[in-house]
C-alpha cells in the first residue's frame, strides 16, 4: 500500500475531530457543534491546526464526506498515546484501501455512467467489434503486413481522446510516429494493437479497466476514463 496514502488518511484524524455533529436536544435534528474561536497560542497549536486543516481538505478532495469523528478523536489519542488500538496495522491498512477507492468511486461516479453508456451505444454502432474483455474496435483501414506480438516493438502514429472529444494526446500533432513496446502499453493497447496487420488504421474504444483505471493520468485523464484512440500500425521492430 502506498506509504503517503497511509499518513494521508491517518493524519487526517486530526482536523476530523473538530467538525463533529450532534442532535439538538428533543428535535432528532442534526446541528454543528458551535465551537468557540481558537486561539493558536503556540507552535504546536499552529502545527496542529495547520495539519487538521490541509489534511481535511486532501480528504474532501479524494470524494470523503464523513466519518465517526468521536472515534476519529479516540483513534488519534491512542496513537499518541501509545494505547491499544482496536484494529491490527493489517486492518487498517485494509480498511483505508477499500475506503480510498470506494469514495473515489463516488465521486467519479457521473464519469463512470458515462464511459458505461457511451460504450453500450457504440458497440450498437455497424462495423464494430466488441472483444470479451470489453474492447471494442472498428477498421477503418485494412491492412496487409504482418500482425505483432505482445513482446515485439511497434511504430505507430495515433491520437488519443476522451469520450467527450477532448484531445490528450496525438503523434500526428507531434509530426513523428512513436516507437515503443506493445507489452509496456495500456492493455487496451495491448490487446488491440495485435489484431492490426501492418499498414492499417484502426478506431479504438477502450474500457477504463484496460486504460488507467481508477486512478486514471495525471490532469488529461480522469480516474475511470472511457479513452478513444486511432491508431494507425507502421511498422513491426526497429
């Protein structure tokens, strides 16, 4: 598991605990509670504070919208405390990870649904293939030179976008082909590129588990992104 990730969720414990809820008394209705100001009368006030604050808004940022702050506040003081904790290192390692990407999940959500729907309209669309791993493909130009390997080297020229059009990558703009291993590719890339015969292009929809994931790359590729790409095979080797 990702060290950061750790520290990340652990720390966040410490701006957590001071945006706990309660009921008003006789409503059954939930309120903030009305903390007083705070005064940061010391290095360790700001340092505490500076923490809670930046690490809070990391966690609004990874889709997080609640937590148990009473339990958050206990955790924090046994850390520091040295007391025991009511979970193994293992647990906790388990439990963040699955936390993690369930809120990331939720809050790409509207992405994911619509990756789902493109795909389920385009594989309607005449002349193109959906594979069982969820690629699909369309020929839009046959070729006639051999088919690569997984392990081989290929020189294509392509341009990669996202289901809405936006442009993140193309080697036509770059006026020169790129060479590279299919096996060091996307899998998407992986698996199609070895259906095309030399000299052909193809059009390429490629699912977000055979992209980048969950995670998606960088600020061009959200997390659970439906990529576009045509590809067109040059050549086979150096």
């Amino acid at each position: 598991m990702n060290r950061k990730i750790i520290l990340i969720a652990v720390f966040s414990l410490l701006s957590l605990s001071a945006m706990s809820q309660v009921n008003k008394k006789g409503s059954g209705k939930k309120s903030e509670i009305k903390i007083p100001p705070v005064m940061l009368k010391s290095q360790l006030d700001s340092v505490s504070y500076a923490f809670g604050f930046n690490i809070s808004q990391d966690l609004k940022a990874r889709g997080f919208k609640s937590l148990n702050y009473d339990l958050v506040a206990k955790a924090m003081a046994d850390g520091f405390r040295g007391a025991d904790s009511l979970l193994t290192k293992e647990e906790c390692q388990k439990i963040i990870v699955s936390a993690l990407a369930n809120a990331n999940k939720e809050k790409y959500a509207p992405v994911l649904a619509e990756g789902e729907n493109f795909l389920e309209e385009n594989k309607k669309k005449s002349g193109v293939t959906t594979l069982p791993s969820g690629l699909q493909y369309e020929v839009i130009q046959a070729g006639t030179g051999d088919k690569p390997k997984a392990s081989d080297q290929v020189t294509v020229h392509y341009k990669g976008t996202l289901i809405n059009g936006k442009q993140f990558d193309s080697s036509y703009d770059r006026k020169e082909p790129a060479t590279f291993s299919l096996g060091g590719v996307i899998p998407g890339w992986t698996e199609g590129v070895q259906l095309m015969p030399v000299g052909s292009k193809y059009h390429f929809v490629i699912p977000y588990q055979l992209a980048y994931g969950e995670r998606g790359a960088g600020q061009d590729i959200p997390p659970y992104s439906v990529l576009v790409f045509d590809i067109e095979l040059i050549k086979i080797g150096k």
